[in-house]
C-alpha cells in the first residue's frame, strides 16, 4: 500500500483559487464518499485558508492519484489539469515527510503557527467518523503527532507567532484600554490572523466578527472562534463599528486608504487599529499617513516581541532535524514490524523441522538427531540457492552476502 499526497497550499496555488478548493465541513462527508467510491479506502481531508491537500492509501498510486486531482478540481469548477499546474504530489517517503512538515507547521504561511496540528487534528477526528482511517494513517498521523510535540517541546519555533500574537493584544490595550469594550472585526480566514483574534479574545475582547468573500472559509473560521459571521455585503458599516481590524486575506489589496477614512468620518475620528496578518500584506501602505489609524504590519508586531529572523531560522533548522530524525524512526519502526512475520514463520518452520527430527527414532543419540536437525534446515535453502546460482549469478551473490549478514557468517572465517 502506498501513502501519496495531492494538494495546493499557499506557494503553489494563488488565493482565488485555493478558495474555491475549500471543502467545508458541511461538505466533507460527500467528499469521503466520492473517495471511497474512487477505491480509496483511507483519506485525510485538510482544508484550509492556506492549504487544500489529501492524504489517501493505495496500491493503485498512479490512478489514485489522477482521482483526487479530478476530484479536487471539480470542488473549484476546473479540470483535472488545474491541479497538475497549480498543485503538487507526493508519495510515500516525501508524502509522509509532508504530513510532518505540517503538523510541525514547518510548511505554513507562518511558521511555527500553533493551530495547524489543532486542524490537523480535527480533520482526523471528522475523517475517523466517515470511516477513512485506517491503520496505515492512522500510524501515520500518530508518528507525526510525536514530532510536532518534540518541535514544540525541543526548539522555540512556535515563539514568534504566538508572541506576534501577543505583541497584537499589547498595542490593543495601549490603545483602548480595556479590551472588554472592544469590537473588533477580522477580515479574511488566514491563520495568522486566527491566532491573533484567538489570542485577543482570551484576553478579554468584548466583540469579534468575521467577514470574507468565501462564506464557506468565513463560517469554519466563525465557529473556531465563537465570532459572529458577517456579510461583506457592507463593509463600510463593520469597518465603522470595528475598533480593531484584524487583515488575514493574503490578497494584497483588501483594505484601501479611502475604506478607512471613509470609516474613521464614520466612527468621528475615533481611533482604529489595523493588524495587518496578511502574506502578501493587505493594508495599503497610504494607510499609515492617516491620522487616527494605527497600521501594524508582521514585521512591527516582530519586533516588538522577537529579536530578529537568524533566531527564528536557527529554531526553523532544529525542528526540521527533529522531524527528520522522527521520519527515520519511523521508517525503522515500519521496517521491523515488515520483518516480524517472516521472522514467525521462519520460526515455526525451524519448530516443525524439530519436531520431525525428534519423532524418528534414534534413541538418546544427541549427536545423530542434531546431525539431522541441521541437514533438514539446510537442505531446502542449499537447493534454492544452487538454483538461483544457476538462473541469476548476480541474484545468487546477493543471496550469499544476506546470508552472511543474517548469520554473521564473516564472523565465522
């Protein structure tokens, strides 16, 4: 069975597009079904602002993974070819490395973001109640559950979105004082920006609401933070009534000079704070010579809260050693547990030839039956490689330094 992986995340595919790939809860038991009718067994479905990828097992990869290009680029009303161009594929060793990089947010927008693995998560329990988890993912996922809790524990890589995070609440309180008062607005369904609001809701936010131009992108993140959901159908009013606007589209252009003056004449000059959490940024930079308008960027909320990017670089190298070290145990892991059966039968078979030894009669000659014993063992596996010496030179050569490898035969000489 093979581990293959198709998707289109935030460096593959452009934001229009990834949100029309968006495959909502709503949607991911039909999602499931159409993988089972395909004669994909396992699957783990994760969809996101910044990513839409499958993890699905077959012994069939090739078609296998045709079906799940076709079937994503049917969610976006495209053909099969949009996700050859746009997407990406992965199988076994590089398609579990990808499950790992992720779950140890190594490949997000921001890395070290804390609600990846939260997502991952949930979209294993929501593919585990549709049947799709089988026992090769859900090895899979439990092995790189274990790595993203060492990256966690063993490197700070999660330091700089949290304390960007925090470095957000800390400017809103300098300039609002109590958060309890507080409306803020979040537009877009980036990440970054999720961790933001989440963090200013655990701090006390009286208000949050949440608008996009995708309502199925806009509803999962809503429910993840016990927001309001809000039409974008007048953004001048939430941009009015927002004290604090949270920027998390990605598109690099979603709020304009003219939005936010029109929006502070509304709110008679009172003071609004932007925090802009898109990649590409999504304020325009005029925004900054507005009176009355506080534009904080990544790059500001950085250096309030971390000391630079070698820091960060560093922690990003650790946690990808980390990673790779889990990837080799459990390549070792996978291949013991391989060897565990022929080791069985092998035993058994050595029992059996034993037992057949000991049921003829040779009285208490030790000597005579362990003479038999061996010439029993050996008989079947000297005519088998007599054989391949014949047929394969080369096969039966390799067959002899396995041989000498499995008994320490080097040893012997």
């Amino acid at each position: 069975m093979h581990h293959i992986a198709v998707g289109a995340n935030h460096r593959s595919a452009p934001l229009e597009l990834r949100e029309r790939l968006f495959v909502g809860r709503e949607e991911s038991p039909a999602f499931y079904d159409a993988m089972r009718h395909a004669g994909i067994s396992e699957a783990l479905l994760l969809s996101t602002c910044d990513r839409v990828e499958v993890h699905a097992v077959s012994d069939d990869p090739e078609t296998a993974g045709a079906r799940l290009r076709e079937r994503l680029a049917s969610q976006a009303g495209e053909t099969g070819d949009v996700m050859t161009r746009r997407g990406y594929a992965f199988a076994d060793g590089a398609a579990l490395r990808q499950l790992f990089a992720i779950a140890a947010s190594l490949d997000s927008l921001v890395v070290g973001e804390p609600q990846v693995l939260g997502q991952i998560k949930e979209s294993h329990r929501r593919a585990a109640q549709a049947g799709m988890i089988g026992p090769v993912l859900e090895r899979r996922l439990q092995a790189a559950y274990g790595a993203a809790k060492r990256v966690r524990n063993e490197t700070a890589i999660g330091e700089r979105p949290v304390s960007i995070a925090s470095s957000a609440v800390e400017v809103s309180r300098e300039l609002h004082g109590d958060l309890g008062r507080v409306h803020a607005l979040m537009l877009g369904a980036g990440e970054g920006g999720e961790l933001i609001a989440e963090r200013l809701k655990a701090n006390g936010l009286g208000d949050l609401a949440v608008a996009h131009r995708s309502p199925a992108l806009a509803r999962s993140v809503a429910e993840r933070l016990g927001a309001r959901l809000c039409p974008l159908d007048d953004l001048d009013g939430l941009l009015a009534a927002a004290d604090i606007v949270v920027l998390a589209v990605g598109s690099g252009a979603a709020l304009t000079r003219q939005q936010v003056e029109r929006a502070l004449k509304a709110r008679r000059r009172r003071p609004m704070l932007i925090v802009d959490a898109g990649v590409p940024a999504d304020a325009e930079a005029a925004i900054h010579k507005i009176d009355d308008a506080f534009l904080y960027g990544l790059d500001d909320l950085e250096r309030i809260a971390l000391s630079g990017r070698a820091r960060r670089e560093g922690e990003a190298e650790a946690a990808w050693a980390i990673v790779n070290e889990e990837l080799a145990r459990f390549g070792q892991d996978r291949a013991e547990r391989v060897a565990v059966p022929a080791l069985a039968a092998l035993r058994a078979r050595f029992e059996n030839v034993r037992a057949d030894v000991l049921a003829q009669k040779s009285g208490n000659d030790a000597d005579e039956a362990t003479r038999r014993l061996i010439a029993r063992l050996l008989h079947d596996p000297s005519e088998t490689l007599r054989a391949l010496a014949a047929e394969d030179p080369e096969g039966a050569r390799a067959a002899e330094a396995l041989l000498a490898r499995l008994f320490r035969l080097e040893s012997e000489r």
